[in-house]
C-alpha cells in the first residue's frame, strides 16, 4: 500500500470526554486524522466510535443531554471553542448515515438544498452544474440523470446512500463522515460505495466507522480501535490488521468477541 | 379427551365473542338509522314551498304609478293594496272575517314577493298575469300533509272556510310547491315559510374562518417550538400536561371566558361572529396542538440529522424539512378540530350569537347566528314550520361535517403517501 509520506493531520482530537447524563461514552480520546485518507474507526458496538464521529461536526449538540469536553481541532481550530458556527462547521464537515436518508423531495432537491442554503450558487446554472458534479462524484450520475424530478426515496437503497453521499459533497466539504454506511446495504451495493469511497480519498478527507473489519480492511488507511469508550489502538490498518500492539485488538480483529 | 374440549370451548368462545361484536355494531347501526330516518322524514319537506298561483291585473293606478320610468314611484308603488285586492278578489267571500281568513292564506310577505316580480317584468303594466305567492305557513304545511283536518274547528288554526278554499284553489291547480330558496338564501323569521339558514351559514361561515384564522398559526407554532425547540424540562412538561387537560375542557367554560373578557372587559361587539370565533379558537388550539405535535414527532429524526449536516440551522431543518412533512397531520386535526368548532353551540349561546338575527351577515362584526345555534333556536319553536327547518338544518350541518372529515381523510391519506 502506497503511503503519503508527507502527511498532513487535519483533525486532531485532545482529550476528548463524552458524557450522556452521567454515564461517560467517551474517555480521554487523543488521535489524529490525515488528510486525504480514509480513516475507520472499528469496535464492538457500543463501544463510542459513532458518538466520536458525531463530535467531529458537532452533531451530538443535538442531544440534550450530550456533555463534550476536551478539544476537537480542525486545522488547528478548536471546534469546541465558544462561539463557533456549527452551521460553518458542517458546512466544512459533511456526514453520511448509517440509514440512507435522503429527504423526501426530489433528487435534483436533495442535492440543491445544501448549495441553496448556503448561497453556493449563483445562478440556476451553477446549481444545475454543482447537482450533476455530485451526483458524478456520488457514481449516481449515469442511473439518475434522467428522472431528476423523481422523489430521492424511490430509488433503491445503495442508490438512495450514494444520494446521501452527493448530498454531503455538493457544499464541498473538506471531510466526510461515514456512519457505518453500508450497514443497511447488499453486498453489490456495499461493493460500490467501497469504490467510491476510494476515489473520493484523492479530494477529501474521509472517517468512516463500520461493523465490518473486512470493510476497514479495503477501505482505510488507518484505523483506530475503541472499547468501552476507550481508544484502545490507532495505527496503520496493515498494522492493525496484521501485527497490533494491543491484544485486545488481536482479539477482536481475530473474532474472539465483539 | 380434555383437550379436545378445550379447543371446543375456544372454538366457542371465539365464535362468541363475534356474535358479540355483530350484535354490537348493529345496534349502532340501528340507532344511526333510525336517527337520519327522522332527520330526513322530517327535514326533506324543508327543501320545498308551496306557492298560491294567482291571476292579478298589473293596475296602474292601483299601484299608484304615473310614469314606469320614474324609478321612485316603482320603488314606492303600493304592492301591498295590488295584491291584497287582487287576491281577496279572486276568492269568493261574504264578510270581513272571511276576507281576512283569505289574506292570511298568503305568507306577510307577499307585497315584496309581487315588488319582485314586478321589477322583472315592468312592461306588463296594465295587463293581466299570473304570479306565485308564497304560502302560508299553515297552507304550506296542509300542503305538504302534515296538518291535522280532522280535529274539531276551534282546534285548528285553519278555519273550514280556509279548508274549502285550499281544496278549491287544489281542484283548480294553483298550489304547486317549488324549490325552497328561501331556505338558503334568507335569515331568520317569525313566520318559518320566509325563514332560511342563510344567516346561519355565513354566520357560521365567519366563526369558522376567525377560529382558523387565530388558532391554526398560535397551534403550529406551539407544536412546533414545544417538540422541536424547547428544551425538556418541569416547565414544559406541566404545560404539556395542561394543553392535554385544556382539550377536555367542557365547551361552556370558553364561552364563559369569551363572555368574561371579551365581552365584559375589552367590549367587543356582542353576537358577532368575532367574538364567537375567539371563543372557539380557545377551544380548538389544544386539538390542534396535539395531533400537530403528534404528526412532528411522528418525522424519522433521520430527516433532521440529514438537514443538520448539510449545514442547516435548526429553524431550517424544521421549517424546511419536518414541518412540511408534518403538515398533513396537522391538518387533518386542524380540519377535524374545525369541524368540532362548526357543531359547537354552548360557547356561542353565551356571548349572545343565540340572538334573532334576520339580517344576513356582512362581516364578522356584524350579530349573526351560526348552524348549531340555529338548530337550536328552531327546535324550541312550535310551528311545525320550524321542525322541518330544525332538520334541514341538521342535515347541512351534518353534509358540512361529512364534507370535512372526508376532507381531512383525503389530506391524510393523499399527501402522506406521496413520499413513501
């Protein structure tokens, strides 16, 4: 596997701790994600890799009882810090689901809300052009082209995901949170968002969580492991995979439990 | 063997329980029935007038018209004498008593009945023509069979000679009965062949759309900031509680409240549709709020985290995405909430909308009545004029809460599935 030997962090988490009311989901998380590569996180479920994502784009501030300390820096800009746009913020990190959840509008509409509401487009044309490069970046293009106007939930779920994924693209953010993408996928269409993921690697910065290590595997160039809330191993995914540092990790790569 | 009978006594059993459920639902049936059978027995006879043909001479100078240009004199001629001498002449009488016995045949109104007529047709002056009059009440009612000939004479409020008459001018086939249009079209009256619901439907009308009009915007947007945005806490939970308790509020303490403040403190006019309108927006903003606020929690969060991490606010990912999926809901229950509002009486009988009104409402400031209250100021009248026109005006009512739970049906069903 070829390596950017120059790499550059682009997000870089400091003791990062989560709470839910008063249980802790997240203890001391300290990492560090490259940029354009694709980072998994990996771990039994319940472990807290989802809620880590969530705090890469401020998404657990939706729930109520979410209590976050630590830093999260972006470029070297602490997300954490007061006052920071979210609305900014998410506009630089965009977030793909677990379930595919494309608006129930059309699919020119799905694609055009993210642009409109942030005034990306200048005209009609623009946005014409900024949907169909999304929709070509997503590989949704060449199967959707002509039924634009036809509601985005009609299509079938690995299309309805790759819909998601333009949707994330088409405000041109600089990373892409994946949130077990193709949990709710076939393997065909699990197959495709793979590929995807790879050729998007080359323009974004991407961090995808998944239940499959054979996923982590393909897709990523490292992964880190969590547990129990806790970052257990982070390294190169040959490394993980291959020869980890904790035997923990062996354990779980290996089936043992998870 | 024992589980043999015991399957039987399940087989039973069930077979049981749906002679149950069958016997059930026919009586309510039964009941149904039996209630529109009388509403329509008794209402359908609204829907017609029995009107006298009468031959009368257009006579100029009994009118008291000069000149048909002048539209002053045609305005003022004297209809009432034309058709009173008209009328009593062409029935045979012998003293004063039996000419008045003849008039009062035709309902009071007849000298604005001819003025009509007259308008429409000015170049008949001086010439003879046929003209239907509306009926008495008593007439109309003999007409349409349901008054009692055979009691004794001084029991009856008409005499034999006004019997004799009706048979006479029957034989001779001058009563014909028409489209009741009075019915739609006129207010209130003491004389029930001239009385209509027409009042009663704009008063209504106007009640509604005033009740629509404060409660629909103040429910959504309670629904809306007590799911979406305010934050889970004492607070709102006890107004939650509250908003539920408030939708099972009898009727009559709004009204109670609308006289209170409305009335007695801020003035505003009595009787009218505004007041009423207020006073049933109280009611209808809980059965608003709740299936609002049931339809916006019913939105997959899904659809806000999608909104959220393209980098919409929160106000746009509720206002862009979940209160648009949560309109038909909310809607539904608005229509539903407004049909509650159109069958409600007691509220409006206590700030004064119970008042006879003969007027047709211009505007919600104006006194009026509505359905309900018309039903239920006619079912207390005794002529038998009224019982007909009490469940004619049942059965509106009932076509417009039909019509309006079949549209909230259709909201429901056909925005609903659009998506999925």
């Amino acid at each position: 596997m070829e390596l950017n030997m120059n790499r550059e962090a682009k997000v870089i988490s400091k003791n990062v701790d989560v709470f839910y009311g008063n249980k802790q989901a997240l203890f001391d998380i300290n990492l560090e994600i490259f940029k354009n590569e694709v980072t998994a996180l990996i771990g039994p479920s319940g472990c807290g890799k989802s809620t880590f994502l969530r705090c890469i784009n401020r998404m657990n501030d939706v729930i109520d009882i979410c209590k976050i300390s630590g830093e999260i820096e972006i470029d070297g800009f602490n997300i954490y810090k007061q006052g920071v746009d979210v609305v900014r913020l998410r506009e630089k990190v965009g977030m793909v689901f677990q379930k595919p959840n494309p608006f129930p509008k059309s699919i020119y509409d799905n694609i055009a809300y993210g642009p409109n509401i942030h005034g990306i487009a200048q005209n009609k044309q623009e946005l014409d052009e900024i949907v169909e490069n999304s929709l070509k970046k997503a590989a949704l293009w060449n199967e959707v082209k002509d039924r634009l106007n036809e509601p985005g939930t009609g299509l079938s779920g690995g299309q309805q995901q790759r819909l998601c994924i333009a949707r994330a693209i088409s405000i041109n953010p600089e990373i892409i949170l994946m949130d077990e993408p193709c949990s709710a996928l076939d393997p065909i269409a699990t197959a495709k968002i793979e590929e995807l993921i790879d050729s998007l690697k080359s323009s974004y910065t991407i961090v995808i969580v998944t239940h499959s290590m054979a996923q982590a595997a393909r897709v990523s160039q490292r992964t880190g492991f969590f547990h129990l809330g806790k970052l257990i191993e982070m390294d190169e995914t040959d490394k993980i995979f291959k020869n980890p540092n904790n035997k923990m990790t062996q354990d779980y790569i290996t089936g043992r439990f998870g | 063997m024992n589980k043999e009978l015991r399957r039987k006594k399940r087989y039973q059993a069930e077979k049981r329980f749906q002679v149950y459920g069958i016997i059930a639902i026919s009586l309510a049936i039964f009941f149904v029935g039996i209630l529109v059978t009388k509403i329509f027995s008794d209402g359908t006879s609204a829907f017609s007038r029995t009107m006298i043909k009468t031959e009368i001479k257009l006579d100029a100078d009994l009118l008291g018209i000069t000149d048909i240009n002048n539209k002053d004199e045609v305005e003022n001629a004297d209809y009432y004498t034309l058709i009173y001498d008209e009328f009593t002449k062409s029935i045979p009488f012998s003293n004063d008593e039996e000419e008045k016995q003849i008039i009062t045949l035709l309902s009071p109104d007849y000298e604005y009945e001819a003025k009509d007529f007259f308008l429409k047709n000015k170049d008949q002056l001086g010439k003879t023509v046929t003209i239907l009059l509306t009926a008495s009440d008593d007439f109309d009612q003999l007409h349409k069979g349901n008054f009692p000939r055979d009691i004794p004479e001084d029991r009856r409020r008409l005499s034999n000679f006004q019997l004799q008459i009706y048979d006479q001018l029957v034989k001779e086939n001058k009563v014909t009965k028409v489209f009741n249009n009075y019915l739609f079209t006129k207010g209130d009256s003491r004389d029930p062949e001239l009385a209509g619901f027409g009042g009663a439907i704009i008063g209504s009308f106007f009640t509604i759309l005033i009740c629509l009009i404060i409660s629909f915007p103040i429910a959504l947007m309670a629904a809306v900031y007590l799911e979406e945005f305010a934050p889970k806490n004492r607070i709102t939970e006890l107004i939650e509680i509250n908003i539920n308790n408030l939708a099972a509020v009898p009727s009559i303490v709004y009204g109670l409240f609308a006289l209170g403040i409305l009335l007695n403190v801020l003035e505003l006019p009595r009787s009218t549709a505004l007041v009423g309108g207020i006073a049933l927006s109280l009611m209808t903003l809980p059965r608003i709020i709740i299936p609002a606020r049931a339809s916006l929690k019913a939105v997959p969060p899904s659809i806000r985290e999608g909104a959220l991490a393209v980098g919409a606010s929160k106000v746009q990912a509720v206002f862009h995405h979940v209160v648009p999926l949560a309109m038909p809901g909310t809607l539904s229950g608005t229509i539903i909430g407004l049909a509650q509002a159109l069958g409600e009486t007691a509220p409006l009988l206590l700030i004064g909308m119970v008042a006879f009104v003969v007027e047709i409402p211009g505007s919600p400031l104006d006194p009026s009545s509505s359905l309900p209250v018309q039903v239920y100021l006619w079912s207390e009248s005794a002529e038998r004029g009224f019982v007909e026109k009490t469940s004619a005006t049942i059965m509106m009512l009932l076509g417009f809460l039909i019509v309006m739970n079949s549209l909230a049906v259709y909201a429901r069903q056909k925005f609903e599935k659009k998506w999925n």
